[in-house]
C-alpha cells in the first residue's frame, strides 16, 4: 500500500489508539511526539474509525490561547456527547501545549463529566514531549495514559512509500517528505524550514527558557556533525561560541532531546553516577536531520563508506532510542579506554550489546569480547556484513534482543 498511490496508511500505533479508546471512559489518551511523525493524522483517522461522534480543535490555529478555548470545545463537545447517548463521542484537542494552564483545565473539566457521567471520551495531542508530559504528570495524576508517537521506522517507510534501507538510512522517516526526496534541493529545504527551524525556534522557545538562542542552534548542528560519535563536554565548549559551562549544554541537549531532535547516550555503568558524569554518545533521532544539517549529497554519502557507515550507526542508535521510548527499557554505550560498544539496552537484570559494523571487520570485536566478559550480557550482536543485516535489524523490535 503507498500514500504515492492515494491510498491511506495507517500507522501500527492506530490499532492501539483506537482500542483504548473504545473502550469505556476511563483515561485521558495523551499522544505526544516530535512534529511530523503523523499525531494529528492518527488522531484523525481514529475519529474517522471509531465510529461515533468526534469534535477537533488545534490550538496552533492561532498562536497562543488561554483555557477559555478548552472550555469552548469541551462545552461543544459535550453537546455532541449527550446526543450520542451511551456511545457518547470523542474531544481531541491538538497542540494543548500551546495553551497556558491546560492541564488544570483539562483536569476540572474531565472530573466534572465523571460526576455527570457523561460519556466524553479524550484525546490530548502535543509535540513538545516534554511540556506535554509535565502538565500531565502536574495535574492529572490518575487521569491519563500516555500514548508516545515516534518517528517513522524504516518497514513503516517500506510499506507506505516503498523506501529502501538505503533511502531510508539518508533521507529519513518523515512521510511528508517522502515524495520531496526526488527533488533533493526542495527536500533538504523541507527539512531545514519546517522541521528544524520550527522545532528549534518555536517548539523549545515555548517549552522551556533559553538564555543563548543562538548557542542551542550550534549544538544542534555540531549533533548532526558527531551524530553517532561521542563527544565530550569540553570539546563541545572548545568548538561552540559563548558556550558558558557544562550545566548550560548538557540541559540544551535534553531540551533537543524532549522535541524529538537529538540526544546524547551516558555510558554504561553499573555505578550510576560515573554513567551521569559521561561524556554523552550523540544520536540524531531521525538521519534525515544529520544529511539535510550537513548538506550531504546522496550519492557522495554512497561512495564514502566511513561516511555511510557513520550514517548507518547513527540509524541504528535511532531506531533504538524511538524504541527505548515506547518500550521503557534504557539505552547507553559503553568506553573503556580504546575499547568500546556502540549501544548497549537494559531491562531489569537483562543487558544487550550492539556493535555496528558496515564492512568485514580484521581485528575482531575487542570492545563487544572485553564487555561480555566484565559484565556477561544476555545477547551480544553484531550489525552488518558479518551479522545481522542492517534492514533486518531496523524491521526488529529492539525488545527482541531483551527476551
């Protein structure tokens, strides 16, 4: 099935969604993720598959609103609600984050249709993650389930579009872009205008206070330009302008991190404070921002294999940080002198060891045999020529190599 075809493609996570919201009022369903990774089209089509009454208000319509405009909808709502009878209907209110104080709001409203019970169901829609989610946790406490969207993986690209693990690797998962990667100029613009500088300039400006604006700017480009590399605290001060200290970019690199952009992986230690005190592995959370950022030509990044392989690693680091997102289990990797392990999952007890390798390897995998040994993990696995391959470890769920 191809969107290119004009058919309509549902996402796994829609079955989820509309399953939960099925079944009777019990919690608020807060959908968050990065921008375009399809919330809205999901919520959408889960009004369109529910099949009873459903009303939708964004917030982005207009800049900034205040709870009189939750309060609007919800009254709207609720009349389309009561005309429903005992299937009641749908509220989906998209980019809540926008609105000041929507939480409290939220949680009065909610309450006062428990004590009525009327039957109005709701879907909470944001892309600032972290917003999002502590206004949830401040004012809902018992009222909401979470619902993370991440960026689109490559057997989703696969089939809506028919993007092969090569495409995939250099342009991304973003599916409206899709089609832009014939035009690589217009596509790269794409990227950069709506994705990057609206997250970077409106997303994080209004989720958090940022003294250095410009500062928050550089570390994202100096993430694509490591993307798959560590890279230490004191370098970064060394090549970013008016860096200030540690404290002040380790905190810009969480905020990358909460809009779906960037983060940076602590090392793998049983002794949990040397892990915070790392220097962080970066990991570009989508590669299409790594190749756009840095004005990669496709068929250049081919015939350059430590440029692809670095490419490759960084997908890798990618599709198990969207995972870690949604399945709760902890992601690092681990150094020790020149030794080292690209990405290593926890779970409880239970640890995984990946090393990524785009060509045959000579000297073996010293870093993956000193860290069995030390510290004896479930499974050990190596992607690429001489393992699994790497479109076949992006089709698998990293919780796979957990069990």
């Amino acid at each position: 099935m191809s969107i290119s075809e004009g058919k309509e493609y549902r996402r796994p996570a829609y079955g989820a969604l509309v399953a939960r919201l099925r079944e009777p009022r019990r919690f608020i369903q807060v959908v968050f993720g990065p921008r375009q990774s399809g919330k809205t089209t999901l919520a959408r089509q889960a009004m369109t598959g529910l099949g009873f009454p459903s009303h939708y208000a964004a917030a982005d319509e207009m800049g900034r609103r205040g709870t009189a405009w939750i309060h609007e909808h919800w009254e709207a709502a609720r009349a389309m609600a009561a005309k429903g009878g005992r299937r009641g209907g749908l509220l989906v209110l998209d980019e809540v984050q926008k609105v000041e104080g929507w939480s409290e709001a939220v949680k009065r409203l909610w309450d006062e249709d428990a004590a009525s019970g009327l039957a109005l169901r709701v879907l909470v829609l944001g892309s600032s993650p972290l917003l999002v989610q502590r206004g949830a946790h401040e004012s809902l406490a018992g009222r909401f389930e979470m619902f993370p969207v991440g960026h689109w993986s490559l057997p989703e690209m696969k089939e809506a579009f028919g993007c092969s693990l090569e495409r995939f690797v250099f342009f991304g998962g973003y599916p409206k872009s899709a089609e832009l990667t014939r035009d690589p100029d217009r596509w790269r613009r794409y990227i950069l205008e709506s994705i990057i500088e609206t997250t970077v300039s409106r997303d994080i400006l209004f989720m958090a206070r940022v003294d250095k604006p410009a500062l928050l700017r550089q570390l994202f480009q100096a993430a694509c330009d490591h993307a798959g590399q560590v890279l230490s605290y004191q370098k970064m001060l060394g090549v970013l302008q008016d860096a200030g200290n540690t404290v002040t970019l380790a905190h810009y690199l969480e905020l990358l991190r909460g809009a779906g952009l960037a983060l940076g992986l602590q090392k793998y230690a049983r002794r949990k404070p040397v892990q915070r005190g790392s220097s962080p592995k970066i990991v570009v959370l989508n590669t299409g921002l790594v190749t756009a950022s840095t004005g990669l030509e496709y068929e250049d990044a081919r015939k350059d294999p430590a440029l692809w392989g670095r490419l490759v690693e960084n997908a890798v680091g990618a599709h198990l940080a969207n995972e870690a997102h949604r399945e709760g289990f902890a992601l690092t990797y681990w150094r020790d002198r020149d030794q080292e392990v690209d990405y290593v999952i926890e779970r409880g007890r239970r640890i995984a060891a990946i090393e990524v390798k785009t060509g045959l390897s000579r000297k073996g995998l010293p870093g993956m045999e000193s860290f069995r040994r030390r510290f004896n993990p479930a499974k050990c696995i190596l992607v690429g020529p001489e393992g699994i391959p790497p479109d076949e470890f992006l089709s698998t769920p990293a919780s796979t190599w957990l069990k």
